[in-house]
C-alpha cells in the first residue's frame, strides 16, 4: 500500500437521463456553468485530450477561487481525466460514466489526493459536484 492509498475517493451517483446528456453537462460551458458552482460568464471549457478548462467557482458564502487545468485524457460519453492546477502542480480527478440504459447513467468521481487537508476539500467539493450535477441533468 502506498502512502497515497488511504487519501483516495471515490464518490457515485445514479440518473435516470442518457450518458449523452451527463456528458453535456460535463463538457459544454454554458450547462457546465448552471450546475457547478461557477461564477456566470467564468466557465471556458475544451474537452478535448490536452485542451484547457478554466471556471470561478463562488463558495455558499460568496468567495470566488479560480480553477484551471487541463484535460489530460477524453473518451466521449466515458471518461474524462483532469488535471487541476495547484500550487504544488496538478491534481488529477477522473470522472466515469457507465450507461446502465438508455435513460440511466450511473456517474463516478475519483481522486487521490497529496495530503490529509487536500482531501477533505476535494472529497466534500466531488461531493456537492456531484449531487449539483444529479439534480441538474434531470432538468435538461
């Protein structure tokens, strides 16, 4: 087991929507913005394998923190792997969806995190990404 093991997640959630409309909601601004958190106008996404992706995210008691990155690898309809851009470098946080039928996509969030403090921030964000996107597609 290496160090890292014990600060990995991995959050799920189930949908009653096509995989094609989560992964609208994933990879273009405009749905991207209503659901995440972002500041309006903020979002700028190229989910393509090495595009950039960049968003304010505005926090319930109105702090706006910037985050950039980078798609590190896209599979349409499947997965995407992101790296975020951190002081120390980049955090890679993977998103799986698997279609479990033609309206039911079950969506995975995952991350391994450097440090104790980096992951409790990053599990209760994937958290509330999570449950913000599950209630949004079923409005698409």
């Amino acid at each position: 087991m290496t160090a890292n093991e014990n600060l990995s997640y991995s959050l799920t959630a189930e949908v009653d929507v096509p995989v094609a409309t989560v992964w609208r909601a994933w990879t273009e601004n405009d749905h991207y913005e209503k659901w995440s958190y972002s500041k309006p106008g903020s979002v700028s996404l190229d989910a393509t394998p090495g595009g950039a992706y960049s968003a304010t995210v505005v926090t319930p008691d109105g702090q706006e923190f910037p985050i950039t990155g980078r798609f590190i690898d896209v599979e349409e309809h499947k997965s995407l792997l992101m790296g975020m851009d951190v002081p120390d470098g980049e955090e890679v946080m993977r998103l799986d969806l698997v279609e479990l039928g033609p309206d039911r996509t079950r969506l995975t969030i995952s991350q391994t995190c450097a440090t104790k403090e980096e992951y409790d921030m990053a599990k209760e964000g994937s958290q509330m990404l999570l449950d913000s996107c599950a209630a949004y597609v079923l409005k698409i």
